[in-house]
C-alpha cells in the first residue's frame, strides 16, 4: 500500500484574516487559494503559546512549552529533550 505524502505548512504570526481564502478579498494568496482546494484546510486552530518560539518548539517536541523550557520568544529548547530531529 503507498503512503500518503503529508505537507503541513504552518506560517508565522499569521492570522485567518490574512488569507483570501478565509474571506478577506483584500490580500491576494493566489498560491494558498489554489492549495486549499486541492488539499485538506483546517478551519479551527488553538495554540497553547501566543508567541511563536514555545509553539515552534511544542511542534518539534509535541510537548508544552512548559516542559520543553522554551516558554518565551527569548529562549531555547531544552536539549535534553528528544525532538523530531532526533527521530
């Protein structure tokens, strides 16, 4: 049986009012638009981190930014802990 290719593309501080798929016919995405009809859109997100280094890292860990140390813009990631680059 084949595998599926998987692409998750996630942008920085972006948010649903940024795309012209979302509705907002003020910003042209022709690139995000013509991707979203030929794959899968999530419409509901929720983010455990308001800033973008403890959500990065909560991504490579699968853990909270809590226990992965990175629970501000300013820090890093415990190295202790295994990340998907280690895998």
């Amino acid at each position: 049986m084949k595998k599926p290719n998987l692409l998750f593309i996630f942008s920085d501080q972006q948010r649903v009012f940024d795309m012209n798929l979302y509705g907002n016919d003020q910003v042209i995405t022709p690139n995000f638009d013509k991707f979203s009809k030929e794959s899968v859109v999530f419409n509901n997100c929720i983010s455990n981190s308001p800033v973008c280094v403890p959500v990065r890292g909560s991504l490579l860990t699968g853990l909270y930014p809590f226990k992965h140390k990175a629970i501000a813009n300013d820090m890093s990631i415990d190295t202790n802990v295994t990340s998907v680059a280690d895998i």
